[in-house]
C-alpha cells in the first residue's frame, strides 16, 4: 500500500564533508605516528645517559652487549669470530654504514673497548656509542 504524502520523494545522497573530516583525521594520525617511529636496530639495554648527545637517523649498524655479556649484530645473537666476520664485510662496502656499540651500563669498561678495537681492526671508520638523553647540568 502506497500513501500519498505533500513532500517530494528524496533521492539518497553520500555527505562529503564528514567523509573528508574523518579522511584528513586518519591522514593526521599516520603522519604523526610515522615520524614518532624511530629505527631501532639494537637490542634493548639500558644505556648510559649523556647531556650531549645528538640524535643520528643516518643508516647504521648495531652491536649491542648486554649485561651477561652476550653479543648482538643488528637483533641477531653472534659470537666474536662472527662479529669479526660480519664487520669486516662491512667495511668493504664503498658506503659502509656507522657502527652503533649498544651497550648497557654495567657492563665492564674493557668489554666495550674490545668490541670498539674489534670494528677499528676491521676497518670500520665511523664507530660511535648509544646513549640516551639526559638534562645538562646547570654551572
């Protein structure tokens, strides 16, 4: 049964406007969650702080020693010979990356030097440490 009413029929029609608030809303998020994210090759230690410390977004290479005194190239658990090995390709790369030494805090001082010789012999230039940052202390 069809009843007659004094308004013309309305035809459907999609709202853009919402459509775009909600588009420039999802587009706002992914870019800001795009630049928070940060490329994090090494494993996760607690690393010594340092007040001038800059942050570096070049391409880089990660070896990281825990506190147990475990050894990691880029996530991945090697041994020395293997550490050797794998930074001695490296350095034969016309564009060889930086090595980032990703050590935690305790972790002994004559460790750390010894992975640092380690790249040096290999032929790696460009060696540096990971720290986080810390507040300069005012005079």
């Amino acid at each position: 049964m069809k009843l007659s009413t004094p308004y013309p029929p309305k035809k459907p029609r999609i709202e853009l406007i919402p459509l775009i608030d909600v588009m420039f809303f999802l587009l706002a998020s992914f870019i800001f969650v795009s630049l928070s994210m940060v490329q994090h090759k090494g494993i996760r230690v607690d690393v010594p702080q340092a007040a001038t410390g800059q942050p570096d977004r070049q391409e880089y290479y990660a070896v990281t020693i825990t506190k147990d005194g475990k050894l990691y190239a880029n996530k991945r658990l090697v041994t020395q010979a293997e550490l050797v090995q794998e930074l001695g390709k490296l350095s034969r790369q016309p564009d060889a990356p930086r090595v980032y030494i990703n050590a935690d805090k305790s972790v002994p001082h004559g460790e750390v030097i010894m992975v640092m010789d380690l790249a040096r012999e290999a032929g790696i230039e460009k060696v540096a440490f990971e720290t986080k940052p810390r507040s300069p202390v005012a005079p």
